[in-house]
C-alpha cells in the first residue's frame, strides 16, 4: 500500500528520476516555458514552485540551496536575477499547467509548463523585434 507516498516514479530508479526532474526544472528556468507530460509537468511544477520561493527571498543560503538541487549556474542566477523580482508580488502559484495534446507515438497526453505572467514577458519581446525589422526595412529604403 502507498499511504500518504508523495511523488511519481516515473519508473526509473532514484538517480535518474532525480536527473529528469533537475534538467526539467533547469530547462524551465532557462525557457520559462517547456511541453512536456502532464505527469512529469505536475511534479516539476512541485518542485520549481519550491525553488522561485527560494528565488524570492533572494539571500545566500536560498542561493545555495537552490544551486544544491539545480546545479545549473545560469539557470539559477536568471531565477534570482529576471524571474523572482517578476514573482515576488505573489503568494505562490508562480506556474500553470496547459493540457495541449496527445503525443503521436505513444498518445501520451502532453501540457505546456509556463510561469504564469508568461505571455506578458513575451508581447514586449516581440513587439521590439517587430519595430526594430520595420526600422531597418525603412532604413534600407532610404538607402537606395
């Protein structure tokens, strides 16, 4: 019986679920935004929520804690540098769960993992990179 046993084995043994969840959660905190399972989704999510606290309170030891479960320098510094101060109004709940589709090979059900403020970092991005290529065409314009 499995009482009150938090957790998905994914069926591996401890050190690579453990390497899964760690390149999961890396991978989203350098894209801050990852499709994957719905299963392996629910548990990083369990995870990173843990982690951007951490991020949030910003001290050494969150620092070193955080960089103790995910060994990944760039991740963690843009954790505590871009995502935390964009998070740190909130209680928690930093992340949401997307049900997208079923993977074609094995029809796996598949959901996008995003912070939740997501679409708001990503409008102004491309909203640059629009007026910065409608500059340069008028420039290119001008030139001839």
């Amino acid at each position: 019986m499995r009482h009150r046993v938090a957790g998905r084995l994914f069926g591996r043994p401890a050190n690579q679920r453990k390497a899964l969840l760690r390149g999961l959660v890396a991978s989203l905190f350098e894209h801050e935004r990852i499709e994957t399972t719905i299963a392996r989704a629910k548990e990083v999510r369990r995870i990173a929520e843990r982690i951007i606290t951490l991020g949030i309170k910003g001290d050494l030891h969150a620092k070193r804690l955080a960089l103790s479960y995910v060994p990944n320098r760039a991740a963690v510094s843009k954790l505590f540098n871009e995502i935390a101060p964009r998070l740190s109004g909130r209680n928690g709940g930093y992340l949401r769960i997307v049900q997208t589709r079923n993977r074609v090979k094995d029809s796996s059900p598949l959901a996008v993992l995003e912070f939740v403020d997501y679409e708001d970092v990503r409008k102004p991005k491309e909203t640059k990179s629009k007026k910065e290529e409608s500059k340069n065409s008028k420039d290119q314009e001008e030139k001839k």
